[in-house]
DNA sequence: CCTAGTGTTATATTTTACTATTACACTATA
DNA sequence: TATAGTGTAATAGTAAAATATAACACTAGG
C-alpha cells in the first residue's frame, strides 16, 4: 500500500478499510483479516494498523472478538451512514479548496466534469 | 488559524499562502507580511513557518531577499500555472476518493451539484 | 554609524507517529 | 490438554514535526 507521507498511516488505513466495507468487499458481519495480516499486507507495524481498528471499532463501525477476531458490523445503517459522511467530507472539502481559490459554484462543476473527461480520454 | 492536525502544519500554511497568492490578495512583486508576522498571525513557530516559505522559494512562486523580505513573484504565468496544479490536485483527489467508493462519474457529478445547492439552502 | 527590521540557520527539547519486539488474554480445534 | 491463531498492550528505540531560543547576515533609513 502506497502512503502519503503527508498523512498519518493508522488514517490511511483506516479510510481503506472504511472503502472495502462501504463497497462491500468487505460485507456486513464478515470477519477482517487478523491485525497481523492486515499488517502484512499494508505494509506497516502491528500496532500502527491496531491503531486505526481501534478508532474503527469506537466508530461501531466494527466489532472486536479478542482470540476470534474483528468483524464488519452487520447494521447497515451504520454503513450507509459511513459513506454519507465519508461522501460529504470529500465535497465539502474540494468544495472549500476551490472557493477559497475563487471559483464560483458553476465554475466548480464545470472543471470536475471537464477532469472528468480529460480522464476518460487518458485511458 | 485553525490547523488539520493530520496534516503537517508548514504544509497547510504553504497551502494558506498559495491561495492568498492565487486570488489575488498577495499580487504579484508583493511583499510578503515577515517570516515573524507570519507565525503570529498563523499561531506557529518562525521556524514552521520558514519551512513552509522554503519550499515556495524551491518552487519559485515566491523570491527571497534577505533583510528585504519575501516577495510574490512577477511571473503571472507561474501563478497560474500553481493554480492549476491546485485546482488538479484537488479534483483528482476527490475523484480518486469518490470512485474508490463505486460512485460512478455521473453520480460524482450529480453529488457534488446536490452539495452546492444544500449548502446554498443552509445560508 | 546605529538601529530596527528583515531572512536564515543552529541547537536543544518536546510531542507525535511508527517500528520492533515481547508478552498477555481469549478462542477454537485436534 | 495443547497448540495455533486471534486481539490487545507494554516497552524501547527511531524519525519527523514543532517549538523555543539564540544568533548571524543583510538591508534601509534616520
């Protein structure tokens, strides 16, 4: 896993895990990968990754069973309110980066739409 | 100023600048406030606050004279070429994260539109 | 020439994040 | 009962970021 280094690591993987259960490849009531793999396959220390499960299991967004292992919660609810505030949080953010750089509300929807485009057209 | 604290404080105050820089309110050949006003007004070290400054000189966005002061650069070209980094850097942000979620490039569209219009009705 | 203000750098300390290592408590299975 | 695997926590060390403090070099103006 490639990280920001301008960003805590337990938070970015936090946030990955938080997209594998909102996309469900990672389903309501599914048990995670132990905390060693999962450390294993991120490529960061134990404690670090028990950092962001941590925060992640006070979330209620899953369930901890010590010598069981941790488990995508099965209220859906929660999740779906997961992606709503995860969703929000990204508008609001580029929302508030780009007015701040003066561009209006159309001009906002209008260079996503042009990104957008020019992606398509890279590929 | 209110800092992220996941995100090293001489990164968002480099941040902070360029947007200053980009509206116009610092305009090009224009001193900057002192490395020393500058931590007070941001409430952060001298020593933060030259960090963030040093790689703006690295990036040639702003000149450096010593027992003068920082000045905007006159090359209007390189602004506008930093805002556009800006301005891409936010949007593939925000639609690498919203894609990571499985929203489709209409629904990012859509969503972002339907955020800028709440927020029109929250005022 | 002196002073005030400027940018820049160095040193030391503190805080936070991360890692390495170890160990403990719980669980399920053979 | 023993073992392997699980989650959780502690300790120690390292690195990066931030702060506090001090000092140096340059500039402009009185």
């Amino acid at each position: 896993m490639n990280f920001d280094d301008k960003i805590p690591i337990y938070y970015q993987i936090e946030n990955y895990i938080y997209h594998e259960i909102i996309t469900g490849a990672l389903k309501p009531g599914e048990k995670l990968p132990s905390v060693r793999q999962l450390a294993v396959d991120v490529t960061a220390n134990v404690n670090t990754v028990q950092r962001a499960l941590s925060e992640m299991i006070t979330a209620e967004i899953i369930e901890s069973k010590r010598g069981r292992g941790n488990f995508v919660t099965m209220e859906t609810a929660k999740i779906d309110q997961l992606k709503v505030k995860l969703v929000t949080a990204q508008l609001e953010r580029v929302y508030d980066q780009l007015h701040a750089l003066n561009l209006s509300d159309d001009e906002i929807v209008t260079s996503l739409q042009q990104y957008i485009q020019q992606r398509g057209q890279a590929k």
